[in-house]
C-alpha cells in the first residue's frame, strides 16, 4: 500500500456539498488516498491526514479515512463503471458518500499527469453528479 497524491488542477472543477450547493475548487488542490496495486489496476482508500481541499468560496472538505469507503481502478484507459465509494468531510463535519460511477485513468495502477482522465462521482445524498478531468496523480 503506497501514498498517492491527486492534484485537481484543471480550472472550473466543481465539488457539489451534501446541501446541494455547488463549489468551484481552486486550482491546484490536493488530497492523498492510498493506493494498492492489485496487477490491472489498484484499490483506493482514503489516507489520514490526506489534505484538505479549498474552494473558491472558502468551502472545504477532505478524504474519509473510514476503510468502509474504496474504490477500484482497471485496465489502462478502460472505464470501471460502478466500482466503490468515496466518502469526504466537509466543512470538519459533514459525511457526505459518492459512488464511484465511472473512472477512466490512463495508468490505472500508476501514477503521471493527467493520470485520471475522467472521474464521475453522484452524490448517495441528493443523487447530483460531478465530473472531474485530467487529474494528476504522484
């Protein structure tokens, strides 16, 4: 199990919080899950102390840590439909849990810019979707 580094740094990433209300987070956030490479791909969990993410607006929210939430990658540049959880807390309180609807990664058990080619989270809470783009992963 290794440390892995996300980096949302395309502009105009939006995070939708368990209100409903949309956030537009700043450039360059970043948060660590771990990684466990299991040969085609890999598992992800949150990591403690894994970094708060900022919002333009000064919302923030940061990785579970709970084991109960994970997630899989698969084969390079092949879409994992319907594969886990993620859950992040937001503002130091708020649990909000998204299934993992779909997530593409150029090397799904490495590490490289623009790693994530595509994420779609919805939300368990309000069923809304987020779409994140071009994420970077060390």
């Amino acid at each position: 199990m290794a440390a892995q580094t996300w980096t949302l740094d395309v502009a105009g990433l939006v995070y939708i919080d368990v209100t409903g209300k949309a956030h537009t987070i700043t450039t360059n956030e970043t948060f660590k899950l771990t990684f466990t490479d299991t040969g085609d791909g890999g598992t992800f969990q949150g990591l403690e102390g894994g970094g708060e993410v900022e919002c333009s607006d000064g919302f923030s929210f940061l990785p579970e840590c709970d084991g109960r939430f994970k997630f899989d990658s698969s084969v390079d540049l092949s879409a994992s439909i319907n594969n886990g959880e993620l859950c992040f807390v937001e503002d130091g309180f708020n649990r909000h849990v998204w299934s993992v609807i779909s997530l593409t990664m150029a090397n799904a058990d490495g590490t490289g810019a623009n790693n994530i080619t595509t994420m779609t989270l919805e939300s368990k809470v309000h069923g809304r979707q987020v779409i994140w783009t071009n994420i970077n992963t060390v």
